[in-house]
C-alpha cells in the first residue's frame, strides 16, 4: 500500500502542476476563483444586515465571513471543477490519460489540486482578515473548522464529477451548477444561519449538502458547538460525499458527449 501511494503522489502532483499552468492561461477561470466570492460576501453582506440576527447571537460580520467559506467553496472549487472536467472531457484528455497508469480516483484528484489550493489559501487570507482588520475573536475550535474544510473540500470535488456529467459542453457546465449553488446561498447558512430561520425550514435546510460544512466552519470559529451538533454535522457531510462520490463512479463520462 505504501508503494502504491508513493506512486500516486507524483502523478496526481505532475497533473496538479499541468492544471496550474493551465488555470494560469484562464483569465475567466481565475476571475471566478478569486474574486467572485470575495464579491459575493461584499453584494450580501447588505442583505444580511435585513435579518434578525438576534436568536442566532451573531453579528453581521461573523455571519458574512463564515458564510464566506461556502462561496469559497461552490466557486472555487465546485463551479471551477465541473467546467474544468468538462473542458478535458472534450478535448479527450481524460480519454488519454485512462490509457496509461494513472486511475481514475487521480486523474480527478490531480486536476483539482489547483482549485483546492486557492480555496485552502483563500480559507487562511480569510481568517487573518477578519481576526486582524475585523475584530472578529479568534478561532475557536480549530479542529472543528479544519474538519468542515476538508469536509467541504471532498464533497465539492466529488459533486463537481457528478454534475460534470450532466453538462455537454463548458458553456452548459454553468447552467447545471446553477441549482446546487442557489440552493446551498438561499438555504445553507450562507445569508441566514439556521438559528435565524424558522424550525420547519430549518430542519430541512440542515440536510442540504453544505449546510454541516459550513455549520462546523462555523462553530469552530465561533464557538458554541456541542459534540452531539459537531457529531451530526459531521456524519452528514460524509453520508453526502459518499453518496457524490459513488454517483461519480456512477455516472461520470470520460468521453466526449456527441
């Protein structure tokens, strides 16, 4: 098992450094990453001093900056990748790379070690900024906010094969991620925490795929969080990416859509 790992690692690292290089050449792609969640918390960060914060015991800001990790996520991460395995699906590219050694576990784990790393970098610039210009307090629990990261950034890798499988072209791969991100901004904590929405709704929103990632983000950096909360949130994000991650083995096309 060891040999194998110490095999994987430099084929997923020489397919990381490829789609480096390319995401590099993509001024649209890099745009996305970078800058639209900055701008999304900037464009809600209005609305959200609309809710009545009060039962959810946090300020504005904490709201915004926690739900800021979520944007991370579904733009630098998901959007990224489900366009990126569309575009080599076209081009043949993953066709080409099934003939040789590489598996398919890394073939799509080396092409989204780019969007990891900007999101992962994007996490770190967001927690000094809100701890050193923002006044927010200091992580709290910072095991708690590590496990929703990763969380997080497994199941947004796994639901980025599945959506890429609905998508024919790289044009359409926005119009599929489309649903998937409303509904995680509208009901997953991102604007309005579950402490603020109505029991019912709450109830059904805490079940949405990334609802527990940004609740553990969200308790570890606030604080607050029970085990039994933590525990569940937990098991929910994992019960969501086993199910993407089988629906990728599923259905995900290697081929071109013709």
């Amino acid at each position: 098992m060891a040999m194998a790992v110490s095999m994987s690692v430099p084929r997923m690292t020489a397919l990381g450094r490829a789609e480096f290089v390319l995401l590099g050449r993509n001024k649209m792609g890099l745009y996305v990453a970078l800058l639209m969640p900055v701008m999304m918390v900037w464009a809600m960060r209005r609305a959200i001093g609309e809710v009545d914060l009060g039962e959810a015991g946090m300020s504005v800001n904490e709201v915004a900056l926690t739900g800021a990790f979520g944007y991370i996520l579904l733009f630098a991460v998901y959007q990224h990748l489900v366009s990126a395995y569309v575009a080599r699906r076209e081009e043949l590219v993953l066709k080409r790379l099934r003939t040789g050694e590489t598996n398919d576990a890394e073939i799509l784990t080396g092409t989204a070690l780019p969007a990891v790393a900007v999101a992962l970098a994007q996490c770190v610039l967001l927690v000094v900024a809100g701890v050193l210009w923002l006044d927010l307090r200091a992580v709290a629990r910072p095991d708690l906010m590590a496990a929703g990261i990763v969380l997080g950034v497994a199941m947004s890798i796994a639901l980025a094969a599945v959506t890429a499988s609905w998508a024919k072209t790289v044009q359409g791969s926005q119009l599929v991620t489309s649903p998937l991100m409303l509904i995680s901004v509208a009901g997953s904590g991102l604007m309005v925490p579950l402490e603020a929405m109505p029991d019912t709704m709450a109830d059904i929103c805490s079940l949405l795929p990334l609802t527990p990632v940004i609740q553990l983000v969200r308790g570890g950096w606030l604080g607050g969080m029970s085990a039994h909360e933590a525990g569940g949130a937990i098991l929910t994000g994992i019960a969501w990416t086993i199910v993407a991650a089988y629906g990728a083995k599923r259905w995900f096309r290697w081929e071109p859509r013709r």
